[in-house]
C-alpha cells in the first residue's frame, strides 16, 4: 500500500505544479483566468472538451453497471462520440465565433439580458449538484482504497480540486486537463491490456459474461434499449453542443483550432467507450463476488469493481496509478466548473453591477478567484448531500439529475443556435414548462404507466430505471422542445428590442476567426511547458519500474512511460521549431 500511497502523493505534487507554472499566464487578464485568453492550442482544447465528459462516475457509477448489465453502459459514451462527431460538423467553431469569454455572455449576445441573468444564477446552481456527483463518485472509490470515512475523503480530495482551479483559472484547468487524458489513456489501456490476457481473450469475455454479454440481466423487453440509446443520442446532442458547454470551445485560438478540437475529443471518446469497461467486464467473470467485496458503501458497492481489479490483477502500484487517473477525471471536470462559474459570476452578475464604478480588470480578477473558491466549498457541501444516499447506485444517481434537472435548462441554449426569430420570454419560459415535464414523468406517466399503455408486463427494477430515463427525455422532446418550438409562432418583430444585436450574433457566428501564425510566442510556450510536464510524469512512471513486481509488470510501467516521454519530447521539440511571432488577434 506504500507504493499506492507513494505515486497519489506524486501525481498531487506534479497537479499542483501545473497550478504554479500556468498561473502567470492566466493572471494577466480576466480573458486569460477565464478561458485563456482563446489562445488554445486543438489538442488542449480537444483533451478538455474530452476530459469535461469523463469523471471518476466512469470508473465508479459506468464501471458498476458495465459489470452488471454488460455492453449496455457503453451506449451512453458512443452517444458522446456522435454528439461530438455533430459539434466537429456545425457546432464547436460556431460557439468560438461567438467571440466573447464566457456562456452567459453568448446568451445575452443571442437572447439578451434579462435571459443572461436567468441562465446564470440556473446554470450555477445546477453546476453545483453536476460537480457534487462527481466527487461524491470519487469519494466512494477513495474510500473504498484506504477504508477511510467516505465524508472525509470527499471534504479533503474537493479541497485539492479547489486549490488548482484557483491557483490558475483556465490556463491551469486546461493544461491539467492534457495531462489528465494521458493519465486515463495509460491506465485504461494498461488495464483493458491486462484484462484481456487474465480473462483469456474477448471471445470467451463475452461468451461467458454470467447474464448475457449484449442485454445483461433483468431485461425482457430489448427494445427499451434500442430506445434508450436513441434518445441518449438526442440528449448528449444537446448536452455537448449547447451554449452553456461552449466554454470548452471558446478557449481555441481560431475557428480551426475548434473544429480540431472537436473531433479529437470525437475520437477518444470512441475509442474510450470500448477499452474503459474492458477490465468490468471481464471482472464479471474473473471476480463474480467483487459486488459484495465493499458492503460499506450499500448500494454503490458494485460501484468499486475497478478496485477490485486492479487489486488482483494488476501490478503492485496500479491502485495508486488507478486512484490518480480518477482524481485526474474529476479534477478535470470539476475545475472546469469551478472555473466556469466564476468567469459567468464576474461577467454576467457581478460586472453589470458596478459598470458605472471604476474598478480594474485585477479587481475583477481577485472577485473571480474568491467566487472559484466559494464555489469549491458549495460543491463538497453538495457532494457530502449525495454520500448520504446509501441505496441510490451512482449510475442511477448520475442519470437522474442529467435528464431531469439539465435537459430542461439546454433545450433552449441548444435550438437558440439554430432557431433565430423567438419572443424576449421564450428561453426562461421554456426551462419552467421543462421542471414541470421532470416533475410529471417522475410523478405522474411513471414507468409502470407507460408499461401499462403497452400491454407489458411487470417490469424489473432495471427496466424500470432504463425506461424511466428514456420516457423522461422523450417528454422533453415533445413537450419541452416542442414549446419553445410553439413560442417561434408568438414571435413578432416589433416587439423585438434586442433584434439588431441578434441579427449580428448570427453574422458572427457564421464568420470564422482565422489566425494565420499569430500568437505563435504563445503557441510555443503552452508547447514548452506542457512537453515539459509531461516529460516529469513520464520520470514519475519510469521510477514506478522499481516497485517489487513479475517482470510483466515491470514492463507495463516501463511501456507506460514509454509512451508518455514520446508526447512530451514531441511537445518540446515543437515549441522550439515553431519560430515566434506575435501578432493582435481581436477576440
């Protein structure tokens, strides 16, 4: 366990330093704390954009049900691919020629103010209970490794998020966030490696998966899934590629850059959706009893299967290697929202406040930081919240609050980006009538309802859950959405006070920002300070060699490090090719 210890302790002194070495790049502006100034390189917006999708809920909550039910949880991440695979198309370079610095001020660009202010406050809140899921998942895995108090852990591992996000703001969250997708990409790889050759190959992984590799158990009616999957890609359509989420995006430094971006996290997302759930899988078979392995954490005690793995058929220090891989995921996402929170309380709240004050940029800099931080602290209480309840499995956790609490604020943020003519009221209306669609297929047309208007009959705890999701989204899509659709007909031009700046948000968002070779001194510097960063994880893994362990696993840390030097070398041999010039690019 002290080598466990010994590489966690690592990985939290190299995050901290990433904190250090970008925080004077992004303490020269509110533009640079917030989204980098949008200057960002493809491949670290790209890694963000992927990084914002993934958090430890995948190794915990997905990994969970993977072990359960099989191939069905990898419909929710190929979902992803395809939402990300639309944003490369129309989506991800539209949201950079916004040419502002945070999501709310699109909105007002697109829907004036008085909806800039309803989003804001909304979208906060709801950031706080998406974070808190997150690092409740990563609570419960934490826990689980050092049989600590599940509070504790999630109180001390928030406050190390809140340290980073702070400390650099967008161009420290961004960078952590490469080193994070490296992070996950060798310990995935690694493990779905060494699963592979443990369970004997894919062909008897699925074959002898104990309840059927494809529908998993307690499934009568397959045709849930087919309409589960169908309406999760409607959902994570929306759910990636609306102008809350455009922050990812608006730290590119061009139209190209975004576009890129787009479709790196398409592919790693692709490949992810497969090698993530390798080890689960094949643990189903390996490990049968790994559910009951953990009693202490209740319902989410399948919710600890990666553990279990890594545990019995890793090399000694993979626990470790594992538990940094999902700080790194939810670091990722939860700095991001920390970060985003305070850049839309400063612009959109705070700023219109004091417009007629005096107040520097650095003012509004130190407010952004002390919101980050207050921020940090709502999310643990949040967090704490959701560790208090035992029997909700965090897959079933993660989906109740995606569909029933942010599907109702996105419609509008989605369809705004492509409907152009809508009443003053239309999006804040429309997220209302979406609460109360949440509330009626949760109270009312409940799953067993439906079933009834079917002819099925009693349906399984799972089925249930399965079509409780699907006929939530699908209520939203013909309610939700077709109301905001409806309030396109009330339109009338007249009436409309913030027609001049709509028509111009749509000629912006259909001209693209090039580049040519400016910003090149900061091209070469995100180049020579992440190549270097990499390259110290890269020592960090190559010392893991040293850890008691066969000669197989030896080689898998050696190969590991391997791979992570060449990224790095190739960072810093690029910085000082690139020759820099500096040129000024407006917004």
């Amino acid at each position: 366990m002290i080598y466990d210890y010994a590489v966690i302790f690592g990985y939290f002194v190299l995050i901290v330093a990433i904190g250090f070495v970008f925080q004077k790049m992004a303490n020269r502006s509110t533009s640079d704390y917030f989204r980098g100034g949008g200057k960002m390189l493809w491949w670290m917006v790209g890694s963000t954009a992927f990084m914002t999708q993934f958090s430890a809920w995948t190794f915990t909550g997905a990994a969970g049900k993977a072990f359960s039910d099989g191939f069905a949880v990898t419909l929710v991440f190929l979902a992803n691919t395809a939402a990300y695979f639309c944003s490369y198309l129309y989506f991800s370079h539209r949201f950079r020629q916004m040419r502002v610095d945070t999501p709310t001020e699109g909105i007002r660009r697109r829907f004036g103010h008085q909806n800039e202010q309803f989003f804001s406050w909304a979208l906060i809140a709801f950031s706080f209970i998406n974070a808190g899921v997150w690092l409740n998942a990563l609570g419960v895995f934490s826990s689980a490794v050092f049989d600590s108090d599940l509070n504790m852990t999630i109180v001390v591992t928030g406050l190390a998020v809140l340290l980073v996000s702070v400390i650099s703001g967008a161009w420290g969250v961004v960078a952590s966030d490469f080193l994070q997708t490296l992070v996950v990409a060798v310990v995935s790889v690694a493990c779905a490696v060494v699963a592979l050759v443990a369970v004997g190959g894919p062909t008897r992984m699925v074959t002898e998966f104990p309840s059927g590799f494809i529908m998993g158990p307690d499934m009568n009616y397959p045709l849930l899934l087919v309409c589960s999957f169908v309406f999760f890609v409607v959902k994570q359509l929306q759910s990636i590629n609306n102008m809350q989420d455009s922050y990812r995006f608006l730290n590119a430094k061009d139209t190209d850059n975004s576009r890129k971006a787009a479709l790196l996290a398409m592919v790693l997302m692709g490949v992810g959706s497969i090698i993530w759930f390798i080890p689960p899988w094949a643990s189903a078979i390996l490990y049968p009893e790994a559910a009951t392995l953990y009693p202490q954490l209740g319902g989410k005690a399948a919710d600890a299967v990666y553990l279990v793995f890594a545990k019995n058929a890793m090399p000694v220090g993979t626990v470790g290697l594992l538990l940094a891989g999902l700080f790194a995921a939810t670091m990722s996402s939860m700095d991001s929202a920390l970060n985003r929170n305070s850049g839309i309380f400063v612009r959109s709240i705070y700023q219109p406040l004091v417009k007629d004050s005096d107040k520097s940029d650095a003012h509004f800099l130190k407010v952004g930081k002390i919101i980050g931080f207050i921020s940090g602290l709502l999310v643990i209480l949040v967090a704490l919240f959701f560790s208090s309840l035992k029997e909700m499995s965090l897959f079933e956790l993660m989906m109740s609050v995606s569909t029933m609490i942010q599907v109702p604020l996105l419609i509008p943020l989605f369809f705004g980006m492509l409907i152009k003519r809508t009443p003053s009221w239309s999006p804040w209306a429309t997220v209302i009538v979406g609460m109360f669609v949440s509330w009626l297929m949760s109270n009312v047309i409940t799953p067993d309802i439906i079933a009834n208007w079917f002819g099925m009959e009693e349906l399984t705890r799972r089925e249930a859950s399965e079509l409780k999701i699907a006929a939530t989204i699908a209520g939203h899509l013909v309610l939700t959405t077709g109301f905001f659709f409806a309030t396109a007909l009330l339109y009338r031009e007249e009436n409309d006070t913030h027609k001049e700046e709509t028509d111009k948000f749509f000629v912006d968002i259909e001209t693209p920002i090039i580049s040519d070779n400016q910003y090149d001194e900061v091209d070469a510097e995100q180049r020579r300070k992440l190549g270097s960063m990499v390259k110290c994880m890269s020592i960090g893994l190559l010392a893991m060699v040293a850890i008691p362990n066969p000669l197989w696993g030896r080689a898998v840390f050696l190969m590991c490090a391997l791979a992570i030097y060449v990224v790095g070398w190739a960072l810093t041999k690029s910085a000082i090719k690139k020759a820099p010039k500096m040129t000024v690019l407006t917004r």
